[in-house]
C-alpha cells in the first residue's frame, strides 16, 4: 500500500470512529427501578424497557431488580435510575421525607398510573390462621425492608388492632423468599402487596401437599384512609386467581405508580409517557397488569404525587380527564 493510500485509509478509519463515537455519545441510557424478581413490577419492568429501547431512537433502557418502591425512590432521589415503580402511599412519603426518607425527601413526579396493588395476607392450611387476629403470636414476614410492602403491611397491621413488634415474630423477605420460607416452616404468614397474578403466591398455590389462603381484611381501609388520607380503597383478589384459591379474598389495594425526579426534562417525559402508552399492548406481553393502563385511570384520585409536566401534557392531548 502506498503512503497516500494509507493516509486515506486511516482518515476513513479516523473518520468512522468520530461518527461512532458521536452516535453513542447521542445515546440515553434509563434505568428503570422495578422490584424483586417474584413480584409484577420486575417483568413489567422489562416489558417497558424493550419497549422503550425498540421504539424510542437514542434511548436504551433495562429494568433493574431492586428491594421495590422505598428503594426505588431513594434510587431516583441519587440519580441512579431515571424512572422507577412505586406505590402512591411510599412516592408520598418520599415526597414528604417523612418514616422511611426522614430527612431526606425525594422531589419526584408521576409519569403514569398503573394498576392497582392488592394487599395479600398469604397462610396455609394447618397453621392456624383464620382472620387478621390469628396472627397473633405467629412468625410473619411483613416485606423486605426497601419495599412498600413494608410500609402497606404495618398500616393494614395497625388499623387491624395488632403490634407489628409485640404481637408476633417480624421477618423481613420479599415475596419469593416468604413463600419459601412458608414451605419450610420457617413462617406462618407473610404480607405482600403486588398485582395479580404475583408469581411467588402462584407457586406455593401449585406446591403439592400445600393447601393456599387468603386472609380477608378490607374491614380495616376505613382506618387506614382515616389516619393516611384517603389512598387505599377496598377490593377482591377473585377466587381462582391462584392454585387452590376458592372463594373471592376481601381486601386492601393502592394504586401503582410510574415515577421520575422532578428535574428530568419535559420533552423526555413526553416522549417516555406516549411510547409506553401507546405501545402498552407489548408491555402486557410481559406481564396481563399493563392491560389495566388506560386513560380513565390518569387522574388525581388514582394519584396524589403532583403529574410531571411532560405526561400531564401527553395525556391531556389525549383527553385524559385530570
């Protein structure tokens, strides 16, 4: 090869390697915080981050495993996830920085509502557990510690006439590793709030020689809307949702969330909340609760974390009632 031609040769090589590196300089990384991998928000997690990655130029976004909604919201509140799962009744304490982000608020805003979370007070046959004051003296899990569960479980707990410290023995486990350790006899009860179906309570349904229950509590929502404002609503979780379910389970729900800090750019947003939205049918092909985003559901009942600008205005242009 000539010198010239090597001169060339390198320019285009040069060249090629300055065009790359612009493409991925131009490229947006999103992490979006989701939960543990037993729960509905991990799956749909990823639904929504191949959606965004496949449809959205310039965007790759992952879903990533984390403790769920506290530790989500803490995640966004340092800037290491852009966008991020929760539950309304964790996002407003986080805004308030009050329980679990005293001192330390986090200014996050709603890009989306999803579906609602029912609470479940999950047993088995042969331990004793009839209703919400059998649980007395019993080892229950009441969630892992950086997720809502958590926080939902203490409130049903409290406006149920029980001590979540004195009346029975707390564990701290997420939902895959509560139905273990019920299999195991390490627990006789566990809490876990999350969409129907969760996977977790789907396998110790269909484990055999294990007989699945569901303790009605819906009883004690008046009390926990009267000290908490209003977010919790009473509702079913059908029979026959899980393995050996026969009888509709009476109990508490909130509404999911999809959150972003509050600085994150308007354009961004907009262009998040109208390709989720409008590519949802895909994200329901990782997990059925998608099918619950609609626009009848983007209002302020279903939400009281302020909207950020970028989906109030997506949702508006589509007639969304807020």
């Amino acid at each position: 090869m000539s010198k010239r031609n090597g001169l060339i040769l390198a320019g285009v090589v040069l060249s090629a390697a300055i065009f790359s590196g612009a493409a991925v300089a131009q490229q947006t990384n999103i992490a979006i915080a989701t939960g543990g991998t037993g729960g509905v928000y991990y799956p749909m997690g990823g639904g929504m981050a191949n959606v965004l990655s496949k449809h959205l130029p310039g965007i790759q976004a992952t879903a990533r495993v984390t403790g769920g909604s506290v530790d989500n919201l803490k995640l966004v509140g340092s800037g290491q996830s852009e966008v991020a799962f929760t539950m309304v009744d964790a996002a407003r304490d986080a805004l308030k920085g009050v329980d679990k982000f005293k001192g330390n608020p986090v200014d996050v805003r709603t890009l989306m509502v999803l579906y609602p979370n029912r609470m479940h007070v999950v047993t088995v046959e042969g331990r004793g557990i009839e209703k919400m004051a059998d649980l007395k003296g019993k080892r229950v899990s009441t969630g892992s510690p950086g997720g809502a569960t958590e926080v939902m479980a203490f409130r049903v707990i409290e406006a149920a006439g029980l001590d979540r410290d004195k009346d029975m023995k707390r564990e701290r486990l997420g939902a895959a590793e509560s139905t273990n350790a019920l299999k195991d006899g390490k627990i006789d009860a566990y809490f876990w709030v999350g969409g129907l179906p969760t996977s977790a309570v789907t396998d110790l349904g269909a484990t055999p020689g294990v007989k699945l229950k569901l303790i009605d509590h819906s009883d004690v929502v008046e009390k926990m809307n009267a000290k908490y404002g209003g977010i919790y609503s009473d509702g079913v979780i059908p029979a026959k949702t899980y393995p050996g379910q026969d009888k509709d389970n009476k109990i508490a729900v909130v509404q999911n969330i999809l959150v972003a800090d509050a600085k994150t750019p308007e354009k961004t947003v907009y262009d998040i909340v109208k390709t989720l939205y409008e590519k949802r049918g895909e994200v329901a092909l990782a997990h059925g609760e998608a099918r619950a985003i609609s626009l009848e559901t983007q209002n302020n009942k279903n939400t009281t974390i302020p909207w950020h600008p970028g989906a109030e205005k997506y949702f508006k242009e589509q007639g969304a009632k807020m």
